[in-house]
C-alpha cells in the first residue's frame, strides 16, 4: 500500500513540473524559490529546472560613459595598427594614450 501511494506521488510530482516547466517562463519560476523551508533551495531548483548558475548570475552592463567609449576607440586604432598585440601591449599602448590603470590599492 506505501509502495502505492508512493508511486502516485511520484506520477503527480512528475506531471506537475512537466506543465510547470512548459507553461511557465524561467523568470517566473525563479519567483516561485522561497527560503526557510524545508526543502533545500538545490532541490526547489531541480525540481523547478532552474540551472543554479542562473540565480546568481549578473548581467555586465556596457559601457555607458564617454569615456568608456574612448577607451573603446583607442583600442581598436592600436589593435588596427597592430593586431599581433597581446593585451599587455595594449594596457601599456592605452597608458601612453593617457589612460592609466588604477589597481584596487590606489
């Protein structure tokens, strides 16, 4: 009889995240994740079919400055004129172009 019952549960489980993984978008499952509970939030991810690296990925955001433009720019003349630099010949090509590399020291 346990065995049964467990069977059934897993068919209903089975069937439940098959529509919910075909009727509902991967942001909107991501919104169904809770914490506190006692379900791990590895398992609510499997059992949402989330991949774990989505929930903490961040999106880069392009450059939106002028002068991240400019650095832009004046890469691709170094690069046009020489492409065989590796990027350490470019960082030192942009600080003689007047842009310098502040390290997370200074």
């Amino acid at each position: 009889m346990q065995l049964q019952k467990l069977g059934e549960v897993i068919v209903e489980r089975d069937f439940v995240v098959g529509k919910l993984k075909s009727s509902v978008s991967s942001k909107s499952r991501k919104e169904l994740l809770e914490t506190g509970l006692e379900i791990s939030k590895n398992t609510q991810l499997k059992l949402l079919s989330i991949p774990k690296s989505s929930i903490y990925y961040k999106a880069v955001v392009p450059f939106s400055s002028d002068t991240g433009q400019e650095i832009l720019n004046v890469i691709d003349k170094i690069y046009t004129k020489y492409p065989y630099y590796g990027h350490r010949r470019v960082h030192k090509m942009l600080g003689r172009f007047g842009f310098y590399h502040r390290t997370k020291e200074g």
